[in-house]
C-alpha cells in the first residue's frame, strides 16, 4: 500500500510539473508583446546593423510612412539563412534553435524585444524568442496564433545563402517559396540584402546571389517588396575600404564579412530612398 502510495504522489506531482512546465511556456508567450516593426536576418545585424536599423527606422519614420509611435524589434541570428528559417527540422533548424557552445548565444536583439541591457541572446531562451516547437519552422513558431504579430516585417538575409543562392536560381526560388508559405499572407512583408563586404571576391559572388533571389521573388509573384543592398554606392563605400571594418591591432582587416555599427549607419543612409519607397509601397502609403 505504501508503494501504491508513493506511485500516486509520484504521478502527481509529475503531472503538475509537466502542467507548469507548458503553462509557463504558454505564458511566456502570451505575455509577449510584438513589435510593429520587425526586422529579422543574419549576423550583420548581430555585429552591428542591430543598432544602426532601430535608428534609421526610429529617424526616418514619418518618411517611410511608418507611424512614429510605431515599435521597432531588430534580430539577427548568427550563421543563418532564410532557408533555416523554414527548416522543421535538421541542420537548418538547428542554426537557428541549438545553443551555441563556445559562446552559449546566437543571436543579437534589440528594440523592444529586448529589455536585459546584453544584446546577445540564445534563440529558443526567453519570452521573446520561443522559436523552436517541435515539428514546427521557426517561422511557423513566430507567427502562430499572432505571438509575434507585426505591421510591417523586414527580411535582411545574404551570408550564409550566397553560396546557394548564387550558384541556383532554383535553389533561390525554392527558398522563397517556402518562406512564403510560412509567412501569413496578410502580413506586409521587404526583403533586402545585407551590406557589402572588404574584398571583390566576397563582393562578386554576393551580387550574382542578389540577382537570383530578386529573380526568385519576382517569379514568386511579389509577395515582398525587393530592396538591392548591392547597389554601385554600397559597393564603393565598403570594398577595400578597412576602416568600415573590424581591425587587428596592425591595422589589417579582422573581420571582411560583418562591417562596424558606424558603416551599418551608411549602409541604411546609401539605401535609404529604396527602403522607404519599400515600405510606402507596402503600407499603401
């Protein structure tokens, strides 16, 4: 009888903390406040764009016909492509959910979305970033049942895609066509690429892969509006140019792929005519 016992208090208490544990899980959804304005893309954001995108958006506002008491989320996930953000499963989904184990984080959030005071987040960690349900892409987790529910949603991805993407026009299309699925149809939508690197290598085959995915949201039927960061200015102001990049103590290039928070200021000010005109044109505006 006293094993009988303990049985039934063992069950009870299993049952109450498997109950709590998806309560809380629940809560930490339901009291999340989403954004109006989100922007979500790779680690340029993480390693410097982050900061630089809530000002432009928070400055030039009115003239993108954004409602200046709009609130603005800023994410970037390290190592990520678009493709991870529709990924169920695997490696793709594992960019986006697995703790990284040197720095214990993957992401850089700013904005609303982050209150901590430490930019540096780990994805699946937190009432903001509850992206990573069983069975499910991270997009789908975003936007299911409204948790994260912006007006306007912004895409900043190139990285970690170039090589696919330019080596693929189907590859690139298959990429959006499954965003496109995961993404409400409803929700206004800019997808743009990130800044240019240091070096014409990186530089070259980064255009050939903003040609093919501006091909692939074309064919898709214009579901988001386009923005080209690979323009003749972006270019000029970034490749070769060492001092719109992290440097070694000898004054050499550390990093040619992420450039610093002041050359992001640039970037948004170089595209800035494009990305307004994007989101008037998505807000009917």
């Amino acid at each position: 009888m006293y094993n009988d016992f303990k049985k039934r208090v063992f069950l009870t208490v299993s049952v109450f903390l498997l109950s709590f544990g998806t309560n809380e899980m629940s809560f930490a959804k339901e009291g999340f406040q989403s954004p109006d304005i989100l922007v979500l893309g790779d680690s340029q954001l993480s390693f410097g764009a982050g900061v630089a995108f809530v000002e432009f958006l928070k400055k030039n506002g009115k003239a993108c016909s954004l409602n200046p008491n709009w609130s603005v989320g800023v994410l970037g996930v390290r190592s990520s492509s678009l493709r991870a953000w529709t990924a169920k499963d695997g490696g793709g989904k594992k960019a986006i959910c697995d703790v990284d184990p040197k720095w214990k984080v993957n992401a850089g959030s700013f904005g609303v979305i982050n209150t901590t005071g430490n930019k540096y987040v780990q994805i699946g960690q937190g009432a903001a970033y509850q992206f990573c349900d069983a069975g499910k892409s991270p997009f789908q987790s975003m936007f299911d049942g409204g948790y994260y529910n912006p007006k306007i949603f912004v895409m900043a991805f190139l990285g970690n895609a170039t090589e696919r993407w330019a080596s693929s026009e189907a590859d690139a299309l298959d990429d959006v066509k499954q965003a496109m699925q995961d993404i409400p149809s409803d929700l206004p939508c800019i997808f743009m690429t990130t800044a240019p690197g240091y070096t014409a290598k990186i530089n070259n085959e980064r255009q050939r892969a903003q040609n093919n995915i501006e091909k692939a949201f074309k064919t898709a039927g214009k579901r988001c509006t386009f923005v080209q960061g690979y323009t003749a200015a972006t270019i000029a102001a970034n490749q070769g140019n060492a001092k719109k990049f992290r440097l070694k103590p000898d004054g050499t290039v550390k990093d040619p792929y992420h450039p610093t928070e002041e050359s992001a200021r640039q970037f948004l000010s170089l595209i800035r005519g494009s990305l307004c005109n994007a989101f008037k044109t998505e807000l009917g505006g």
